[in-house]
C-alpha cells in the first residue's frame, strides 16, 4: 500500500491539461506542459481540488485503467458492475491524490527518455523527491497512447512497478479469495473513511 500511496504522490506532479489541441506536440512536451499547469494548482492545492481533479480526468483514461486493472474479471462481470467498479476505483484515486498533494510541492522532475512508435509512446522521468533529509530519486515511466489529437497516459511504472499491473494483482487475489462482493465493500469502506 505504501508502494501504492508514493505512486499517487509522484503521479499529481505531472499532471495537467491546457484547452490548446496537442496535434503537432509530441508525449514529451505534452508531459511537461502539463507539468508547468499543475505547479501553480499545487501552490494552494486545498483551494484548487476541484480544478486538479477536472484536471486528472483530463490526462488519464480512467475507462482504460479500470479495465486494464480489472484484468480477466472485466468479461465475466455485468454493464453494471463494471460501472460501479470503474466509478469506485475512480473516486479512490481521485481521493488519493487530493490527500497527497502536499507531498509534491518540494519535487523536481527530469525528463530522460522518450521512445515513440505509431500512436504509442513510453516518456522516462526522474522524480526527486526533497522533502526529507535526502533528496530520493524515483524513476516514473509513463506509457501513453495517441487518442485523437492528444496523448494520454494509460500506465504508469515507479521504479519498473506498473501501476495497472499493481491493481490487477490486488484486485484478483480479492476476487479468488473473498469474491466480488466482499472486494467491492471493501473498495467502498476505503472510500468513505
């Protein structure tokens, strides 16, 4: 979980979306507009939650990661319970994030790579962390695929972990352990503490 909660933290650093079509931007400059919109956001982050959360749903496919995550569960449930899965899984990372933000205010990122082909992209950043006594390196490689006129973000890796990967593990072993049911109150208590 620990693992889950630095994700999340070093994730708001790079995020945000201006109104301006990205046609001719490539993954790299797209990634760092979108940081140079968030740092203002996270100056007074409590007072701007609603304009990083329009932000985040902006730059991340939600319907991609709930089912990526979901994994060989995704086919075996009904329209309605992936809806109610995708709308939990969303509010607790949007909860998530809104409560790490404070986390991120003393971070520098570098971005160190960028490999394109076609309509995919993987951008490696270094995020370095200075709130501690150390400063703490942290590698960040985002996957993201070409949707339109833009890029998104549709994984993330900290440290070569996948976020996605991350989720499916957990979620499938909740699923064969105490079943669906049992998984998605779990999901809910979490949200509503």
């Amino acid at each position: 979980m620990r693992l889950f909660k630095t994700i999340l933290a070093i994730f708001t650093l790079t995020i945000g979306i201006s109104g301006t079509a990205f046609a001719a931007v490539g993954p790299t400059e797209y990634l760092k507009s979108l940081d140079s919109e968030m740092k203002p956001l996270l100056v007074k982050a409590e007072q701007n939650k609603t304009k990083i959360l329009k932000i985040v749903k902006k730059m991340l496919d939600f319907d991609r990661l709930c089912k990526d995550s979901l994994g060989k569960h995704w086919e075996t449930r009904t329209a309605e319970q992936q809806t109610d899965f995708s709308k939990t899984l969303t509010a607790l990372i949007e909860k998530n994030i809104l409560q790490r933000l404070k986390d991120t205010k003393s971070s520098e990122i570098v971005y160190e790579s960028e490999k394109v082909k076609g309509d995919k992209a993987t951008v490696v950043t270094i995020v370095t962390d200075n709130s501690g006594a150390r400063p703490v390196d942290v590698e960040i490689a985002y996957t993201m695929e070409k949707k339109g006129n833009k890029w998104i973000v549709v994984d993330m890796k900290t440290d070569g972990i996948s976020l996605v990967s991350n989720y499916r593990s957990q979620f499938n072993n909740l699923i064969e352990k105490e079943g669906w049911d049992q998984m998605m109150k779990k999901m809910k208590d979490k949200l509503a503490e």
